[in-house]
C-alpha cells in the first residue's frame, strides 16, 4: 500500500513524466525535476539552486510559473498547481496511479519486464527449441528504421505465436528499455476494429474523451508514432470467419495507417493465411510478409528427446510432420501412450496422426465459403488421390491435364490457384534446380484430412465422388 513515508520521489517522477509526455508529448527538463524535486521536499528557491547549480532567480521566475502552469492542467484536476500544494497533488497522482495499475493488472495481465510494460498473454512455451536463424533475422528486421511492420505467415501450429513471443522475450533481455510497452492482442472473429483501438487505447491510458473511432484513431497513431511501443495483432485470420466484408476493410486501413504511420513503433501480425486474403485492402506494399516453415531437423529432434523418444527414426517423424511443433507434440504423446515410446513400431502401423491446431485451420479453410475455389479443391482432392508412399509428388503436366479436363478452366487459372495454395502451405512444390520441371505433393497431414474428410467438408463441395483410398487406415 502506498503512505507518504514509502513514497519516494523519483517513483513520483516516473508516474509525473509519464503523464506529461502523454498529455503535452515533451519530457521535463533538468531545471523543471530540480524545481519538482526541491517543492517535494520543502525547499525554497535558494536552496534549490545551489543544490543543483542553477540561479535562484532563473529557477523561480523562469522555470517555475510555466511549469505550474503546465501542470495545473496536466496533473491539476482543476486545481492551480503551486509550489506549496506539490507534494499534495504529487501524492494523489500516485495514489491513483497505484490504485488503476492494480485493478489494471488483475483484469488485462500485465507485467514489467525493465521498464517496459508487457500486456496480455504471451505464449510461453515451456521447452523452445531452435528457431535461432529466425529470431535473428526478425531482429534485424526490427531493428531497421526502413519499415514498421511485418507479417508472419504459417500453417495453424507451425509455431508462428511462440516464435514471436520468444522473439520479444530475446529483444527485451538484449534492451530491455528498447520499448515503453509492449501489447500483445489475439484477434477475435467476433472482435470489431473498435473494440481492438478501445482495448489498445485503455491498455496505454491515452486519455481521449472523443467518441469518433477516426478521432481516437488518430490519436493512437500519434502515439505510437512519438513513442516506442511493440504491437502484435495474433491470428489475423480470425477475421475471416466474420465474413463481415467491411469489418475487413475497416482492419485493412487500419494495418494500412499503422505501417505507414508509425516512426518509432513496430507492428508484428501473425496468420494461417496471406494479409491479402484476408483485409481487403492491398497492404502488401507496405507490410511484407515471411513464411514460417516448421522446426528444421535438429529442433525437432531435440524437441522429441525432451519427450523422451530417441533413435534415428526420429528424424522420419520430423520430416513426415514437416517440423510442424504442435504435430509432433501430439505424434509424440501418442508414440509414447500407445507404442510405449517405440517410434519404429510406429511407423509399422503406417498411420498419420493428425493434431488439432493444424485440422482446425483445415477444417475453416474447406468450410468457409470463398475460401477454397473450386479448382483450388480439386487440385487437392487430386494430389491426395494420385499421391502415395511410392508417388509423393505429380509433375506440373500431368496435373494441369487432369484439371483442364475435369472443370472448364483455363491454364493462367490453374497457375493462380496453384499459387495461393504454395503461399498458404497447403500445397508443396518440388522443384530443385532451375531446369528440373516442376511438381507438387501434399505433406501427409494433409493429405490424410482430404482423403479422410472428418467433417464431410472436402467432398461436399467439391463435385467429385469420395474415394476409398483411405479405409486402409
Ligand atoms: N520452437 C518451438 N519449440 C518447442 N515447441 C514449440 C515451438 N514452437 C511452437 N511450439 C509448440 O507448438 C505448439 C503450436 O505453436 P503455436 O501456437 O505458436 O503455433 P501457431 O503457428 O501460432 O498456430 P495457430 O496458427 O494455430 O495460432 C505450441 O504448443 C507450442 O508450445
Ligand atoms: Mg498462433
């Protein structure tokens, strides 16, 4: 509890400097703290300046009228702000302070790594395995003055959110005053653009009485463009299932202003699908966008010795689940439950397990209409059917034939979807030198959920019988 024995000044500064910075956008002045500093403790002018090596008379007529005067309308609360009333007014400030950061903390998660203000929920991943070339590369990013946002895109549970939040944990150990704030938000379906600017507003305590979304908007942006904050919006591809057409709009402009804006600010956006499918708006200029792969071999080695299985058959099952961390999390569990930890024993039952944050992100994908077209479909469908153990992959040809002659399509048609398929990682293209023809394939997941359709999704749209390819399993 705070008494005005325990309080000391510079914590009353921090809470005062914070609070002039965000109402007259300056930090105070050396002279100003020794005029502040001497008040609280009950000195007079004289000895205030020879204290801090100052004029009496410069302190007295030149500092302090316009510092009362500034105060008085910044901490004042109607009150003229005088020396003698100082340490009063100072007192309440912090008092408050104290109080709305204590219900604050309870209700919004928040906590102080530094002097950085961390809000919401981070992931924390217990045991984080690689990821290093990364981090690295996201903190060069960061790091440049030469853009303020950037987008990262990945199959659901390839470790997109546990990334970033370990990047943040990384760039705060290296500085950990790099940043006032931090805020972490997870983007709902049902959350409006309002409702996210509210959250972002109150977790930052701007004060603004202005009702106008484009008014507290602006005032946001100002913010985050004088001071230096970290955002993430995570799960952008929630917005989807809105399927509220101008909601999307209004999150584009949004993103929009916030990569344009910002100066000392930074924006970190994570999804399952391209920005560009998703917010209507062509921000691609601005935000660019990195693929997030899954762990490379020795990450996801490591990450199955920590769940105690070893042997070289390991390496099989971070290939067969593409490095996917929460895959393997749950091929690992059930290799332990079920097979006593054996992976070889496993692998003799020719099954593919599937985990549920990747089969929920199919499950939207083949469900949500306008998502998938109908070619999209059937290059799936077909590349699940054609493929198997022995024939991982068709070549470019031979698919492009098969589709041309199944639906009235064109060749650039089935390019594009070929394309989008590639950039949402749901497709694999095969290609490893210049001149070898192209092929694509399915990672096994995948193809297991087409072939086995747990929710009648993949067929019902799609015009083609359901094959029996997969009964064996
Ligand atoms: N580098 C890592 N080392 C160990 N475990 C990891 C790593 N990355 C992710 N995980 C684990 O994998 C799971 C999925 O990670 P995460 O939720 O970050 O994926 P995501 O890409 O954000 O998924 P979604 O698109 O569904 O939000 C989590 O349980 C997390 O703990
Ligand atoms: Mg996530």
């Amino acid at each position: 509890m705070i008494t005005s024995s325990n309080l000391d000044i510079n914590t009353i500064l921090e809470i005062l400097e914070e609070q002039v910075l965000k109402s007259v956008g300056r930090r105070l002045s050396e002279a100003e703290i020794v005029v502040i500093k001497g008040s609280w403790d009950g000195k007079d002018y004289k000895e205030m300046a020879s204290d801090g090596g100052y004029n009496s008379y410069y302190l007295q007529q030149k500092v302090a009228p316009p510092l009362w005067n500034m105060l008085s309308q910044v901490i004042g609360n109607g009150v003229k702000v005088k020396k003698i009333y100082l340490k009063n007014i100072l007192f309440k400030l912090a008092k408050n302070d104290y109080v709305e950061k204590l219900e604050f903390s309870e209700g919004e998660n928040e906590r102080l790594v530094g002097k950085t203000l961390i809000y919401g929920e981070l992931p924390k991943t217990k045991y984080f395995h690689g990821r290093e070339k990364e981090i690295k590369y996201l903190k060069q990013r960061i790091a440049s003055s030469k853009e303020t946002s950037i987008a990262l895109i990945g199959v659901g549970g390839v470790g997109k959110s546990s990334l970033v939040s370990k990047l943040i944990e990384e760039v705060l150990t290296d500085n950990c005053d790099i940043y006032e704030c931090v805020v972490w938000k997870r983007i709902e379906a049902c959350s409006s653009l309002e409702e996210l600017v509210n959250g972002l507003i109150k977790v930052l305590r701007l004060k603004i009485n202005d009702e106008s979304l484009q008014r507290k908007i602006t005032f946001l942006l100002k913010t985050l463009q004088s001071r230096p904050h970290l955002l993430v919006l995570d799960g952008l591809e929630g917005l989807v299932q809105a399927e509220n057409f101008e909601k999307r709009v209004e999150y584009g402009k949004f993103l929009f202003q916030l990569a344009d804006e910002q100066d000392k600010s930074y924006t970190i956006v994570t999804s399952q699908l391209p920005l560009e499918e998703i917010i209507e708006v062509n921000t691609t200029l601005l935000i660019s966008s990195i693929k997030i792969q899954g762990l490379d071999e020795n990450a996801g080695m490591s990450m199955l010795h920590d769940k105690g299985l070893y042997g070289e058959s390991c390496k099989k099952l971070v290939e067969t689940y593409r490095g996917n961390p929460s895959e393997l999390e749950v091929v690992a569990e059930r290799i332990n439950r079920f097979w006593g930890g054996d992976v070889e024993k496993f692998f003799e039952y020719k099954t593919t397990l599937m985990g549920q944050q990747l089969q929920s992100m199919l499950n939207q994908q083949f469900r949500q209409a306008g998502l998938l077209n109908d070619i999209q479909k059937n290059i799936m469908i077909y590349l699940a059917e054609e493929t198997s153990e022995e024939i991982t992959s068709i070549s470019f040809p031979k698919l492009l034939e098969y589709i041309k002659k199944n639906i009235d399509v064109s060749t650039s048609e089935v390019i594009i979807a070929l394309e989008v398929l590639e950039q949402r990682s749901l497709i694999e293209v095969n290609k490893k030198t210049i001149k070898q023809e192209i092929s694509y394939s399915l990672q096994p997941v995948i193809r297991k959920y087409i072939l086995v359709d747990p929710l009648g999704l993949v067929y019902k749209t799609s015009n083609r019988p359901k094959s029996n390819n997969y009964n064996q399993e």
